[in-house]
C-alpha cells in the first residue's frame, strides 16, 4: 500500500515539475527577442522595393521589430503597416517559435507611367502606383488630359496594352485627349495613331497590327505622319 503512495506522490511531483519547466519556458519563450526578419520577395517584381525598406516598416512602438520581446508583437498589425505602402501589393508576415519573423512581399507591377505635371506608374490593377528611386520600369508613357481619381480609360487602353506582346514591344506612348479619346505613338516611327474610344478595341488593334506588318515589308512605315483607326473597318493613312 505504502509502495503505490509512493508512486502516487512520485507522478504528482512529475507533473508539478513539467507544469513549472513550461511555464517558466513560456515565459522565457514570451520575452525572448524577435530576431531580424527574413524578408522574401515573391513574384517577379522585386525591383522597387528593398529589403532596407520593408524592414523599416516593421516597427513596433517607434523601434525596430528585432529589438522587441516576441509577446508585443501584433503581426496583424505588421502586415497592415507593410500593405499601407502604395509599393506593395501583398503582405504576409509569420513568427516561429524561436522568435524568427519572415516577411513574404509581393510588389505592385507598373503597366504605365503618367508624366504630366505628376509623374507616377499605373499599376495592373488600375491603381496608383508612386515612382521608385531604386528602378525605372520600361513601361509606355501616359500623357495629356489625366486625372489621377479617373484612370478607367487609360488603364483599360494600358492593360490590353500589357497583355499583348506585339503592342508591349512596340508601343511607347499612350495620349488621352480631352475628350478621352486615345492617340498613341510606337518605337522608332514619328506618326501619330489615332485610336479613338475604346469601342471595338481589339478590332482596331488587329487592324493595326495587320498594316503594320504590311507597311513594314513594303518600307513605306516612315512615309506618314498620322495613322487612322478609329474607322473599325479600315485604316486611313495620312502622308507627310
């Protein structure tokens, strides 16, 4: 009888003891110092931004984020701060039990540059995006009557734009009138390409591409100064 006391007491001093070791890691695992942060850059933008520049934004009651204990730290709130950047398209942030924080970063990517009285980049998804000082992207410039609240039609032109490799190549300038019709000009060639709306929009691409090719093997490209294809039937070429 007295032998299974014994062992009684023997199991409630062991589990005392493992309560009291895990509790006192906890605590010790609580307060220990979030490390400095393993920042990854997803998808292929990853010009932009820096890595100086996102670890600036992790920071947790106006200090650093490695300077702090792992139980302060909110990552919600860290997630929001990196998102408020206009750089940044997606954010996520995760903390191992050591006190190791990753940040995954996902930039914004540039289809257009407006360079009016402001300059900035539209994004892919319509949005605004600030210019960088550690990269220029090759992207068309967007000129003329531009309202940075009113890109729907700009955007739509720069998308289609972006996801065609031909016009990618070739197109270098996109101008929106006062009347927000579209003119643009390609690379290498001085004429004028009056789109119109954005009525028919592939139609008149195709169209386009289509003289082209044909004025390209015929080497008559440099004989005009404006090109017409606001008719969705025809192109109409005016001679210099």
């Amino acid at each position: 009888m007295s032998k299974i006391n014994f062992n009684y007491i023997k199991v409630i001093g062991l589990v005392i003891l493992v309560g009291f070791l895990f509790a006192f890691f906890n605590q010790r695992n609580k307060t220990r110092k979030v490390s400095a942060p393993n920042i990854t850059f997803l998808g292929e933008n990853k010009l932009f931004i820096t890595e100086s520049n996102v670890s600036k934004l992790l920071i947790v009651n106006q200090q650093p984020v490695s300077e702090q204990s792992k139980e302060i730290i909110d990552l919600n709130k860290l997630e929001s701060a990196l998102k408020s950047n206009p750089m940044i398209k997606k954010a996520e942030v995760f903390m191992s039990v050591d006190g190791g924080l990753s940040a995954e970063i996902e930039q914004k990517k540039p289809i257009a540059r407006v360079n009016t009285n402001e300059s900035y980049y539209i994004d892919d998804e319509g949005g605004f995006m600030p210019l960088s000082h550690n990269y220029a992207a090759r992207v068309p410039l967007v000129t003329g009557n531009i309202e940075k609240n009113n890109l729907a039609t700009v955007f739509q032109f720069a998308k289609f734009v972006d996801e065609d490799e031909f016009l990618k190549k070739h197109i270098i300038e996109i101008r929106q009138n006062d009347n927000k019709t579209i003119d643009f000009k390609i690379r290498k060639r001085d004429f004028t390409v009056h789109l119109g709306t954005l009525k028919q929009l592939e139609k008149k691409l195709n169209n386009f591409k289509a003289f082209y090719q044909k004025a390209l093997k015929d080497d008559i490209l440099d004989r005009y100064s404006v090109v017409n294809l606001k008719f969705d039937k025809q192109v109409i070429c005016t001679k210099k």
